[in-house]
C-alpha cells in the first residue's frame, strides 16, 4: 500500500528526517512512536503529500507521488487519503452530518449520495441520534468520531491519524483505538497512527519507533 523510500526532510539547518523508509501493506495498522521532535509527525504529513520531502520517493498504491502536479495531488490527496487529527478541526456552524460530507461534496459525489454515506458511517459509529447536532453539542470522544467519519466518507486506501486520542481521556482514547481496529477488520483499510501513547500503540498490528529523525526498530 505504501512505500517511503529514503525520505530527507530539513527545516534551515535543521535535518528532521535523515533517510527513512517505510513499507506498510494494505489492511495493516502501523503505530509510529518516539519522543517528541523524533520526525514522527513530519513523516506523517510527508507520507500524507501535506508537505514535500527534500529528498526521497512516496509510493502509494504503486503510484509515485511526487510525478502529480499539485491538481492532481489535491485530488488523489482527497479521495486516497483520510485524515484525523489530535484536534477534530470540525466546522463549529456545521452539523455532524455536513461535517462528514465535506470532503465527499469536494470530490464531486452528489448531495444525497454523500448525506446517505454519511449517516450510514456516523451510525456505525454509535452516533445514529447525533447527526444533526452541531460540535459545541457533543462530547469529545463524540466529536472525534465524526472527525473519523469524516475521514472515512470518501473509502480512501489509507487513514493517517497524528495523536488522534491525545486530546481524549483514556477510556475514549482506547475506545478509539479500538474503532480502528474494527474499522480496519471490516473495510480492509490501512492505519498510520502516530501516538505518545505506548499502551494503545500495543494494540496495532506493527509498532515502528522514531529516534532523532531515523526509524531505530
């Protein structure tokens, strides 16, 4: 499913990724632990063409993306490719359900065809009597579970979540950890997970740990 390939990453003078590689396969949840400043979120990003490394290749699903002018990077960025985050970015003025079918309406999928996938992914989730609640109305562990519906509207290949329990507290932080696996064991999808948390990395199928800009096990 992916393969980074000798990625470099500089800041200035400062050398964050210094030659990593990584080869994840599809349906496999792989958790990135390290201290901070190790280069995990960097990576992250990279591997997520949120930003570009200065040296090194991405491959996902055998496609190179580097070779994609910045159209097509949006694009296959949208559709290939869900996000979650420590903090759920969801619109305050939106409801859960307009939330979770933002990035469908930007890849073009119909209104109703989009509110339909939606509702259906947010019922998955235990949250079938909250979709029309907007975010001050839902509890955290809530809301970060319609930031992973969201994440998931479009069937992207792989789901890259960056500290996606750091901000919930433990028995929300598990609960979510353990909805990847789910998720994963039911849609086949690919996980990157980068967590502080080494209790929730054990639940993974992979853990990688990041020491000073280099993977070290």
């Amino acid at each position: 499913m992916l393969k980074a390939l000798s990625i470099q990453k500089s800041y200035g003078k400062l050398q964050i990724l210094k030659g990593v590689d990584l080869e994840v396969a599809q349906g496999e949840i792989v958790t990135i632990v390290g201290a901070s400043g190790a280069g995990k979120s960097s990576l992250l990003n990279i591997i997520g063409t949120l930003d570009k490394p200065d040296a090194g290749q991405i491959f996902l699903d055998d496609l190179e993306v580097s070779r994609l002018n910045s159209k097509q990077l949006s694009a296959f960025r949208n559709t290939k490719i869900g996000f979650i985050f420590q903090f759920h970015h969801l619109l305050a003025e939106f409801n859960a359900i307009e939330n979770v079918c933002i990035p469908a309406f930007i890849a073009g999928v119909a209104k109703a065809e989009a509110e339909t996938r939606a509702e259906e992914l947010l019922k998955k989730l235990g949250l079938g009597d909250r979709v029309h609640h907007k975010p001050n109305q839902l509890s955290g562990g809530e809301q970060q579970r319609v930031a992973v519906a969201r994440a998931l509207i479009n069937k992207p290949a792989l789901i890259l979540a960056d500290e996606p329990s750091g901000n919930l507290d433990s028995a929300n932080a598990r609960e979510l950890h353990e909805l990847f696996v789910d998720l994963r064991n039911e849609f086949n999808q690919t996980f990157i997970i980068v967590t502080h948390n080494e209790e929730l990395a054990n639940l993974s199928d992979r853990k990688v740990t990041m020491k000073d800009g280099l993977i070290v096990s």
